[in-house]
C-alpha cells in the first residue's frame, strides 16, 4: 500500500471514530417506535445531509486556506458576528454534548456496582467519572490520544461481540415497531431527528483532514464520503440488533436511559450485559475525552489562558463544572442532551456552511471545487436544519 492510500485510509478512520460514540446510544430509543425500515429510512436520509454539509465545509476550506478552523472561516467569510455565532454554537454543543455523556455514565456506573452488590447514586457515577476524565484531560493532549486510541480500538471490539450476541435473538416481528398500523408518525421523526443528525457529527474534524492530507479534493471528498460510511453501517446494524431484540414498548418506556436500554437488551444474560455495559461504557468515555479536548482548547484561546499548570486547571474547571453541574442537578436527561446538541451542531454543520458557500459563491470568483446541487441545495438544506433545531425545542 502506498503512502497516499494509507494516509487517506487513516483520515477516513478519524471520520468513522468522530462519529461512532455515545450518539448511538440513543438511536435505539429514537428509532424503536417507528420501526426499522422507517428509521433506516431515516438514517440514510440523516446521513446524505451530514455528507452534503461536510461537503460544503470542505469547499470553503479549500476556498479561503486549506486547514483553517471553524472560527476562522466564519470570521473570513462572515465577518465577527459569524465568528461569533461558531464560538457560541461550539461552545455550547460541546457543553450539551458533555451533560449527555455524565448522565449516561452516572446510569452505568450504578448499574456495574449494583451487579458486585454496592448501591451508588447515579449522581455519584457522574461525579465519580467526571473526576477520573478531568484528570486525564489535565494530563494533556498526548496522554488523550494516546489512551483514546487504545479505548476507541476496544470498543470497536465490544461493538463487534455486542453485535454477535444480539444478531442471533432478533425477532422481525420487534422489527416492524409500534407505529406501522397508523402509517408514519410525523412526531416521532422530528423528535428522532437531532439525536440522528448529532450521531454524525464529524464535521469538526474536516478541516484537519485537509491539512493532515494536503491533496487534491477529489481526494479530500472521497475520503469525507468513504469515512462517514462505516459510521453508517454500524448504526444500522446497531439498530436492527437493538429494535429485533426488544419491543418498541419497552424502548419508548425507558426515557432515554442508558442503564435500561443495557438491561433490556441483555435480557438477563450476564455474559451479554458485560459485553454492552463495556460497549456503552467506552462509546462514553472515548467520545468524552474526544469532546473534552476539542472544548479544552477552545476555551483555553477564548479566555487566553495558557499551559501552566494553575491555567489548565482553571481551563478544567471552565470545562466540567457546567456540565457537571447540570448532569447532577437534571439526571436521566440523556436523550434531551443529545437533543440539544443537535441543535447547535445544525448551526455549526448546516447553518454557517451554507451561508459561507453562498456568500462565497456570490463573489464569482473560479473555484477548484463546488458541491452540486446549487443554490436550491443549499435552501433545502438550510430548511432540514430549522427543522433539526425546532424539533429540539418542542
């Protein structure tokens, strides 16, 4: 294997493992209602928008300096309002984004305790796992990576065995969820909508992957499209193990609970529990550390705080008090965080792409790459992106 193909096969790997985490977590209890066709549906129509966006982002990259950052870009197209708007709308996605992901471990880690006889509050998981994330963000970006790495490789491994166990005790009938004798339900796709479009949120790591890969964008789009793929396959097959084991009763019971949708799914199997608290488990803690690290810095060049010890450890407290807070004041609000989440990643992926690939468009100026569809497919999608972020809210 050349060195080109291995470099593009390693940046369409950081697509996939932007993507693949906590998110999946919650596409069972959003989808299980509708019924997998519906929401496989769903899916493929979720995943063409976050492909087509990505796409944008990768045409003004490459338009105004190949590598440049969210704020940035906004800035140069957009003027101070817009970086102001894509510091606000980060900030805030990956604050939501880490009040999902407290609140579903303060779910897990009772359930782990409460299998060797031990009873915690879920509130005391929260803290307990925040505590142990902090200190390994502290410790800096190299220690991140490299124990990222490590855990993303295990929990792709958990997934596989989860997926194994599952696969076998599909019943088609859970299949078919409770919606399909009364035709489509229009209020279950919109409230499904944020949590899906949050799930494939790698947009993040485009401007990355242009200057990790300085190529051509043939290339550039290729490895974009080909990454988000595997994130795609493996939700599908997530949810059709996830909804062919259960009923869609039971999953719109659990109210977003990380801990009863492990329960369930594990139908009294010890060995099956294991293997998906583990899962769920790592699906949390990789994504936290991922997202920890991006708002680290982020806030960190906001309030112009340094790499001394005592800077980082107020840039820790600026990062996990908030979300801390909120996990443990609203516990079992995992869904709701995703939800939100994909509020502000509609701004950030949908919202600021356009408007910036319209406005330098309107220049006239020749471009080396221009995503298809025009004008009309940039209103359509800015159109999908109110709704994802309305649909957050009612």
């Amino acid at each position: 294997m050349n060195t080109s193909a291995s470099r593009e096969i390693g940046a369409a790997c950081i697509v996939a493992g932007t993507a693949i985490g906590a998110g999946m977590l919650g596409l069972p209890m959003v989808i299980g209602e509708m019924g997998f066709a519906t929401g496989a549906l769903l899916l493929l129509l979720v995943w063409g928008l976050a492909v087509y966006s990505a796409l944008l982002l990768l045409e003004v990259n490459l338009r105004i300096g190949a590598g440049e950052n969210f704020n940035n870009m906004a800035r140069k197209v957009l003027g101070r309002g817009g970086q102001i708007v894509a510091t606000g709308s980060m900030v805030f996605l990956h604050y939501a984004l880490l009040v999902a992901y407290l609140t579903g471990a303060g779910e897990l880690a009772t359930r782990v305790v409460s299998s060797v006889g031990l009873d915690i509050a879920a509130q005391n998981g929260t803290l307990y796992f925040a505590v142990l994330g902090g200190l390994v963000v502290v410790l800096g970006t190299g220690m991140i990576v490299r124990v990222n790495q490590l855990l993303f490789f295990v929990m792709v491994g958990a997934m596989v065995a989860a997926l194994a166990s599952l696969v076998p005790g599909v019943q088609t009938a859970n299949l078919a969820g409770a919606s399909v004798s009364g035709g489509i339900s229009w209020s279950l796709i919109l409230a499904a909508l944020p949590v899906l479009f949050t799930s494939f949120g790698f947009h993040a790591s485009i401007p990355s992957i242009v200057r990790y890969l300085d190529a051509p964008a043939a290339r550039l789009r290729k490895v974009a499209v080909f990454g988000s793929v595997l994130p795609f396959i493996c939700y599908l097959l997530w949810v059709m193990a996830s909804l062919g084991r259960t009923s869609a009763g039971e999953l719109s019971s659990m109210g977003g609970s990380v801990e009863m949708l492990v329960n369930t799914l594990a139908g009294g199997s010890a060995w099956l529990g294991t293997v998906l608290s583990t899962f769920a488990a790592l699906a949390l803690l990789t994504s936290f550390l991922g997202v920890s690290l991006a708002l680290f810095d982020l806030l960190a060049e906001v309030f112009g705080l340094g790499n001394s010890r005592l800077h980082r450890f107020f840039t820790m407290l600026l990062v996990f008090a908030p979300p801390l807070g909120a996990a443990l004041v609203c516990p079992g609000r995992f869904i709701q965080a995703l939800a939100h989440a994909g509020a502000a990643l509609a701004i950030l992926a949908i919202f600021l792409p356009c408007a910036m690939a319209w406005k330098l468009r309107r220049d006239g100026k020749p471009q080396t790459y221009q995503v298809f569809g025009g004008t009309p497919a940039l209103v359509l999608a800015s159109l999908i992106g109110l709704l994802i972020v309305t649909a957050s809210y009612i």
